[in-house]
C-alpha cells in the first residue's frame, strides 16, 4: 500500500490561512465605523389614541360612598 505523502500540507495550510486572513481583512476594510458615536437621546413620539380625547372618569371604590 503506498504511503501519503504529506510533505506538502504545511506549504498548503499556512498558504490557505494566509489567504482567508486577507480576504478577511479587506471584507472588514471596506466598512466604515464612526470614530466617536455620539448617543442620542431616546424622543418618543406621542402616539394619540381615541380615547385620549374623550373625558373619562374612573371610580375607585374607595371614593365610592358606603353602601348598606
């Protein structure tokens, strides 16, 4: 049975590493990061809802008067 010649691997691996850690490399180049984000405050928009216009009134039972 002949025997596997792995004399080339490591020339084969690093080539392949080297050439994934580039192609990496110039996939993050190509974005740009902002240098100092500045936080911006959090504005929520008033939502209106049709009941907001209407008058209501909630009774709590205890402004109810004492019923016998």
């Amino acid at each position: 049975m002949p025997q596997l010649d792995t004399s080339t691997w490591f020339t084969t691996i690093l080539a392949m590493l080297i050439s994934l850690f580039s192609l990496i490399q110039l996939k993050f180049y190509k974005y740009t990061f902002p240098t100092n984000p500045n936080p911006t405050g959090l504005k929520t928009k008033k939502q209106t809802t049709p009941w907001e216009s209407k008058w209501t009134k909630i009774y709590s039972p205890l402004s109810l008067p004492p019923q016998s």
